[in-house]
C-alpha cells in the first residue's frame, strides 16, 4: 500500500470544491434565457379531476406558458414504468396501474402533480400556479396498505381488485409449516417497519433544455444513475431516442435511493422546454420532497421462529404486507421480494423459510428503494425476532445467535442467497468486546442507582450487495442488467482520465477511484481524473445504489486496467527490447526486474501516442475500456452493539454508547468507508428514535411534511460511534470488496430496539420510539 | 422591485430585486454566488448559513432588504489567497463532508461558533450548537471531529499569538 494507494485513507481530491462553495448543483446550473417551472399539485389524496381552468393564471405577471396532463398524452409521452416484473403465486403479472407525468383523470395522491407553470420568476410561477383553478371530485382514502386490502375500501386502479398489486412467496411453506409444528418453542411476532422519507439534504432539481435547431434535449437532474435515466426516458417515456438526449446529474448532493428514480419533473420540463421554446428549470422545495420523493420501508409482518429443543433454529415462517403507495415506482416490486425475502436467513443456518409478501397500492406517495431496501425490513424482523426468542427461553441473546451461526462457506440458504464468505462470530466477538459488553450488569446497576433504565441490546446482520449479476436478476424478473462500465484513458503525457458508469453523490469516488490507480501504476491521485455523471461523456453505466460502486464499479475499472497494464507492459518491452514478461511497474515507472533498465510512466504513454515505434501490428493509443458483470452478489455482515439509559420520568432515550463491527472485506479507504458506516447508523437511528412518516388515515394528508414535523436526527440525538473491521475478502470479485453504503442504516435498527426493550422490560415498543411511547410501554409494565 | 446594496465578500454590490427576495436567493441568484444553499422552507436544516455582520444568520430567513447596508461574509469568501481557512482543511482532514451540500453551511455556523467559544469548545456544546444545521450523510461523527480539530488549531493560534 502506497501513501495514495489501495487501504489509505487518503483526504478527498473533491473536497475543496464543496468547501469553498464552488461545488455544481443542479439548481446551481444557469443557462441564457432559463425560465422557471413550478407545479400544480393535487391537494386531496384521492380524487377525480373535473376540470382544470387555467385562463386567469395565463395572464398573470410573468406567465410563459402553463401546460397540463391532456396534451402531455396528445404528444405521446408515455406512463412512468416499474421496471421489474413479478409474478404472483397463481402466476399472474403484477398489477400495474398508470402512473402519468401528468394526472387528467385521476389524482392519486397529495402532491400527484396536474400542470406545470413556466414562467420569468419562480415567484411568478408561484403565483400563477395559485391561479390555476382545478375543480376536484373528491374520492374516500385509504393511506394503510393492511386497511387498503380491506372489503369496502376505495380502489386506487381498476386493473388492481382490493388494491393487491401481486401475493407472491418465496422458500418451501410446506418445510416451515412442519418445522413450526414440530418445534420446541416458537415466537411469533407482529413487526412494522415505519415508514420513511429518504430526505438527502439537495432536493431534487432538474434544468430541461430543447435545442430546436439540433432537435435535442440536454437534461440535468439530481440522479444516481443518469444512462438509466436517459434509457427510461428514451425507451418508455417517448421524450427523445438516446442521441438526442444528453443527461448530466452533476454534483448531486446525498441520493440514499430516492435519486435513482426517473421522477415525473425530469419528463414534464424537458417536455416543457420544448412546447414553450426556453430552458425550464424546476426545483423542489422541502415540503414538495416530502411530498413527492419517493419513502420508504413501510411493512407489516407476521413472524413465526421454530426452535428445537437444543434451540436451534428449524424453521422461519414470514407473512408481509408492504405499502407501494399510489403507483409502482421504478424498482418498487424488487424492494419488498428479491432485496427482503432473500435475506430472512440472515447469519443463521435454517433450514426451512418461507414469506408470503403481498404489495398493495394506498393513496400515498410511491414507496421504493431506501438505504438498505429490503435489507433492513429483513434485519429488523430477523434481529426482534431472536432477540425476543432468546428472552423467552431465558438464554443469552449472544448465545443464541452463536448457536445459530452459519459457519462454512459457501453456503445455500432456502431463499436464493448463497454467501460466499464470512465469519460472523469474528465480528460478534469484536462489538462484545468493543462494547465490554460483559461490564454491563455493573454499568446496569449504576444506572438503577440513579433511577435510569440501562439497556443493551444487537443485532447481527447480513445483506447482499454488489447488485447484480445480470442474468441472475433478469431471470428474478429485472428489466436491465446490473453490471458496470469503466473506460481507463491515459494521455500522451501520462496523466489518467477513467469514464465511469458508477456516480458519486457523496460517496468520493474522485478520490477512491483514483486510488486503484495510484495503486496499480504508482501515479499521485492529482493526475488522475475520474469523470462521471454525464451520457455525453460517459459509456452506458447502470449508476450508484445497492453499495455496487466499490464491488461492481470499481471491478470494472480494474478489468479495464488490466488491459491498459498489459498494453503499457508490451510498449514497455519492445521500448527496451526485454520480455513482456520481465516489465514491472513501480512508482510511476517500467521497470526490466532485475535491470537497471527503466522509462518513466509518461514515456511509455508517449510513445503510445507519437506510434513511432511501437511493437509491430499494435494500434496506437492507450485507451482501454471494459464492462463487468458480477458472477454473485457481495455479503458484508456484522454486528451492531447499542446500549442507552432511559430516563423513566420522561421516556427519552439516551444513547450512550453505539459499537459497529462490520466485515466489509477489503477497504479502499478506511476514512470514507467509517463515514459511510456512521452516516447509514445515523439514519437507522433516525429510523429507530426519531422518523416517521405519518399521513392522516381519514384524509390522506400528509403531517409530516416539513422538518418541523418530521424528526430528522441531529447532532445532540446522536453519540459519537466506535468501529471497527473484520475482513474475510469477498472471492467473487477482483478486489475482494463486499460494500459499505447501506451497512449501517441495516444493522442498527433493530440493535436500538434490543436495547430500549431490554431497558423498560416491555417488549412492545413500534418504531420510532419516542419518548412518548417509551414513558407509556414503561408505565404499561409497572 | 428594489435596488439592494451591501457588501459580500468585502465588495460592494448592488442589485434591482423583489421586495420578497430572501437574502439566500439574492445571494444565488443576483450575485450568482451559490455556494449558499438552500435545503428546506423552515428555516431548520442551516444549509443557507452566512455571516451578517459577523454573526451566522440563515440567510433564506432574511429579507435581502433587511440586510441592505450590511457586511455580508459566504463560503465563497472565507478561504483568503487559495488558502482554506482553518475550519474549512479540518473538515477536508476529519472527512468532515460527504454530499457537501450542508457543507457550506456547516462551515459557516462553525466558524462562529469557534468565534464564540474558542478553544474551549467541548463535543457537548458542539453537539447542542449543531442543532440548527442538518447532515443526511455524516451522522456528525466527523463534523463535530473538524469543528474541534478546528478549535483546537485556532485556539492554539490565538494563543501562539499572545
């Protein structure tokens, strides 16, 4: 490892820009003649539109052009899509009701949007957009998706009886029904995952910009994936073929998901640009993210845990209800089956699983991927549950666990999975000892003498990452591959450009892509470029999410250095006439091992370029691109140790120590794979203490909708964190990485939960648990 | 419309505005400085912290005419002759900042809160002062890292100085 090599945590090449307030946001983004976009939005949940009357509102100040649902469908564009088929238990396709950029008929939510104002100002366009007078039909709602199966309830989509969008299972009923009825002990319990708002800190934005006399749209956005963007936006949506629209997400401030999404402001503006003749820029304010984002979690599950009477695991039976919201959104369907019930075998060998998830549509907004997805609704459920089972049979949680470990890799799980490596007991072992966890009677008693409630409690995780090998999810009914791209080019004076498909939000890819770099060829990272984020310049890539970007991401920039190291090597050798097999790079330079024969890096580069003389038959140029498609998922897993005192007088929770150990497997940066793992315990902290999404269940309204309401999780809510990193490489890739990104938001739920549970001594507690139903589970107990 | 003048970043500017412009959009707009950020409508997350008069204000909750007259300090202005300021190569050193989008902000409220406290600052009172400024990526382990690294440094300086 060199000082700027792979395994050094090497300070951030983009840092400056963000701290010097020169980072490139889209709302940043000005071009001559912009004009701003503002929507009409549905105040009701579910209702009819009668008629939408826009004459005031065209002759207001400012006002240049105010377009609405009926000529969006006149121009052709298409109905926003969810871009992963699955199939119920009788066989039958999803249930997909249409989602229009722009509602005509049917508004399905507050804040589905109706009409787009263009207009001088956004203070014009604002206003304006408070002169459109839309006459409503006002429908019942129903916001919880286990009423919205209910008889009797408002049906959001004809092509969806009882709003059910598909009832779909996974793993063998028949073994789990039998391991159930066959156990010593089973626990069973009912667990909701609350639902939540993603809420990175940049809202979204986006800047349309029609080129007439080029009949092309260039389209900057907030995304995690802007080739995919422009994919949808070309193949579904009708907005452009692929050449004629160029996407650039530029510095996108915090994604977590919700930027991954092709959202109906990026079509309606384009489209916008184009029917009034100016740049059309819209950005989304605070409540209007609340509003529109995409949320996420969001389930109710019923679980059965079947133990033997040496209280090992035989079984694990799961029925989930989850809430999709109003429409399908892009990977909705792939969020409560593929990412959730795949991962129910967590750390523990059981031999028989089954879930039963049925998704349902409420007059709430699209539910779709949040950090973790799928992975922490499974953790939670999974790490409650074995908690719960090891107080019920009055053993130590950590035993129980232990017991349970799977030990020998590979190993096929009962649902899909099969892990490739791992070694769970090193990872509980190290947060037991982090947390001094065989201290804690004494610390318990301390507390008790100070009227405090200490509790401890954990929760050992898995999940899948490096998404995904292609054919596997084609086969589970995706509708693109998962693979990545990377093309490696090196300039005639040595210095380095790579084009990756990855994008960074937050992640520092400028810094650890150029690591690999700086590792393999010994080049400081300041003659590295990585260049992301725009079709115009970037081969096809498939975008950041699902923590791909080091395990499939960076695979590829190695696949395509291998090619780059192979040519510079034969350049090298003809250069001075040794073997190929001979040449060595090192610091910078190519090397005849065991010679004094050398060149510097930039001659070899150089040569490639003048192709005065060059082996014979080889092109000139040094230029290397590559594709890489995972032969499996990545399974980092770890364990999470949370202890907190609770003041019984007023139910607050105090966390006074929080200990992650986590096996990611190699670490390109130790300094930014910590700040990966402190920000996901962050938001699972968030989740566990402080956030929830609340609409009213009689009128669909959404309550929380600004940060007044909704409790983000600051700094005096949060402790400072102890990590630390076992390290069993992942075998299914080059650089042996597993992937950090979601980690922390999986893992630290439910250890929260453990421990608040533990404290109060009543095991009924839903997230989050406030102080309010914290002080009330005590009081139920005493 | 108002013709608004102040000065930002030690220059004197002038700009014709609504009278309803915020002072963040004055700044991001008229000025095209946006390094100043907006991150909600409640006057919560702190992404549009700047130094009015050299105190940390939140710029999207002043009218830009009611700072008419005054001495405006942004992001852009703290670093002086390609130099960062203290506070701002701690957060580059601590990994202070992911997204950077609250970044700005958080620099700002940092610098004077380390104007406040000075090197007395403890991880308590950085905690409890943060409470105006939102980071989605962080989880704060690292800000409140910079801010008293940060503290440190300058409070050693001032001291040095003495």
């Amino acid at each position: 490892m060199g000082v700027e090599g792979i395994g050094a945590s090497v300070a951030r090449k983009e840092d400056k820009r963000f701290l010097t307030g020169k980072g490139r946001y889209t709302d940043d983004m000005s071009v001559p003649g912009m004009k701003y976009a503002f929507f009409v939005r549905s105040p009701y949940a579910h209702a009819k539109i009668k008629s939408i009357d826009m004459s005031a509102a065209k002759d207001m100040p400012g006002v240049i052009g105010i377009l609405e649902g009926k000529q969006l469908q006149a121009d052709a564009i298409g109905n926003i899509i969810c871009g992963w088929m699955i199939h119920s238990r009788d066989g039958s396709p999803m249930k997909m009701g249409a989602w229009r950029p722009l509602a005509h008929e049917t508004v399905r939510y507050v804040g589905d949007a109706v009409a787009i104002v263009v207009a001088d100002s956004l203070g014009e366009a604002r206003d304006a957009a408070e002169a459109v007078v839309v006459e409503y039909d006002v429908l019942p709602a129903v916001t919880e998706a286990v009423k919205a199966l209910e008889a009797g309830q408002p049906q959001l989509h004809p092509e969806a009886p009882n709003n059910l969008i598909f009832d779909w299972q996974l793993g063998d009923g028949d073994a789990a029904d039998k391991a159930i009825a066959e156990a010593a002990h089973v626990t069973e319990m009912t667990i909701r995952n609350n639902r939540l708002a993603p809420n990175p800190m940049e809202p979204r934005a986006t800047l349309g910009i029609y080129d007439s006399a080029e009949d092309h749209y260039t389209c900057y956005t907030t995304s995690q994936n802007p080739h995919v963007a422009r994919l949808v936006m070309s193949a579904f949506y009708n907005v452009a073929p692929e050449n004629k629209l160029r996407v650039i997400a530029p510095d996108v401030g915090g994604g977590f998901g919700s930027k991954i999404y092709i959202y109906p402001e990026e079509i309606v503006c384009l489209w916008a640009s184009k029917k009034t003749g100016v740049p059309v820029k819209w950005t989304c304010d605070r409540t209007e993210a609340f509003l529109t984002d995409a949320h996420g979690r969001d389930h109710v599950s019923t679980v059965k845990m079947a133990f033997d009477k040496d209280n090992r695991i035989t079984g694990l039976k799961v029925d989930t209800i989850a809430n999709l919201g109003a429409y399908m959104s892009l990977f909705s369907s792939a969020v409560p089956t593929y990412l959730y019930a795949t991962l129910l075998s967590g750390q523990y060998a059981i031999p028989a699983i089954h879930a039963n998830v049925r998704t349902v549509y409420t007059n709430t907004v699209p539910v779709d991927a949040y950090r973790g997805a799928g992975r922490p609704e499974a953790t939670y459920l999974l790490e409650r549950t074995i908690e719960t089972a090891a107080r019920e049979l009055g053993v130590s949680p950590a035993e129980l666990r232990r017991k349970n470990f799977i030990r020998t890799f590979p190993y096929q799980t009962p649902v899909i999975m099969t892990y490739d490596a791992g070694d769970y007991e090193a990872s509980l072992e190290a947060a037991m000892a982090a947390s001094d966890w065989n201290g804690f009677a004494a610390r318990k008693a301390e507390a008790a003498r100070r009227g405090m409630k200490r509790g401890i409690g954990m929760s050992c995780y898995i999940e899948a990452c490096g998404i995904a090998p292609s054919a596997a999810v084609g086969s589970l009914g995706a509708g693109v591959g998962l693979w990545e791209s990377a093309e490696v080019r090196v300039n005639a004076v040595g210095t380095i450009e790579v084009m990756t498909g990855s994008h960074s939000h937050g992640q520092g890819h400028e810094t650890t892509f150029a690591q690999l770099i700086a590792d393999r060829f010994g080049i400081p990272i300041d003659n590295v470029n990585i260049v992301h984020g725009d079709t115009d310049k970037v081969q096809m890539g498939m975008g950041t999410y699902g923590s791909r970007s080091g395990a499939v991401g960076m695979s590829a920039v190695v696949k395509a250095l291998d090619k780059v190291e192979a040519k510079a090597k034969k350049i090298a050798a003809h250069l001075m006439e040794a073997d190929e097999s001979d040449i060595v790079i090192e610091n910078g330079e190519l090397k005849v091992a065991g010679t004094d024969k050398v060149l510097p890096w930039f001659q070899v580069a150089l040569a490639a370029y003048t192709a005065h003389n060059l082996p014979p038959g080889m092109e000139p140029g040094l230029k290397e691109g590559a594709f890489y498609d995972p032969s499996n998922f990545t399974f980092p897993a770890g364990c999470y140790i949370c202890e907190v005192e609770i003041d019984p007088e007023t139910g607050t929770t105090e966390i006074v120590q929080f200990v992650a150990a986590d096996d990611f497997g190699n670490i390109i940066n130790p300094m930014i794979v910590e700040g990966q793992v402190h920000g996901g315990i962050a938001q699972g902290i968030g989740q566990a203490l402080l956030e929830n999404v609340h609409y009213d269940p009689q009128n669909g309204q959404l309550i929380t909708a600004s940060y007044m309401d909704y409790a983000m999780p600051r700094a005096d809510d949060l402790p400072s964190f102890k990590l630390s990193h076992q390290n069993t490489p992942c075998p299914s890739n080059p650089l042996g990485i597993k992937g950090c990104g979601e980690a922390g938001a999986i893992g630290s739920p439910p250890a929260l939960i453990n421990a608040i549970t533990d404290a109060i001594g009543n095991n009924n507690l839903t997230m989050p648990a406030t102080p309010q139903k914290v002080w009330s589970a005590i009081n139920a107990v005493n | 419309m108002a013709k608004v003048k102040m000065t930002v970043n030690g220059r004197q500017v002038g700009a014709e505005c609504e009278d309803r412009t915020l002072l963040v959009h004055f700044l991001r707009e008229n000025l095209a400085l946006t390094g100043t950020h907006v991150g909600c409508d409640t006057t919560q997350c702190g992404a549009c912290v700047v130094h009015m008069d050299g105190r940390s204000v939140k710029s999207c909750t002043i009218l830009a005419a009611q700072a008419a007259g005054s001495t405006i300090l942004t992001i852009e202005g703290l670093a002086s002759g390609g130099e960062m300021h203290p506070v701002q190569a701690a957060f580059k050193a601590n990994h202070g900042l992911q997204c950077g989008f609250c970044t700005p902000g958080m620099v700002m409220t940092a610098v004077d809160m380390i104007r406040r406290h000075g090197a007395n600052l403890d991880e308590a009172t950085v905690r409890a002062e943060l409470d105006g400024n939102i980071c989605r990526c962080t989880g704060y382990h690292n800000i409140v890292k910079s801010i008293l690294a940060a503290a440190a440094e300058m409070g050693g300086v001032q001291q040095a100085a003495e």
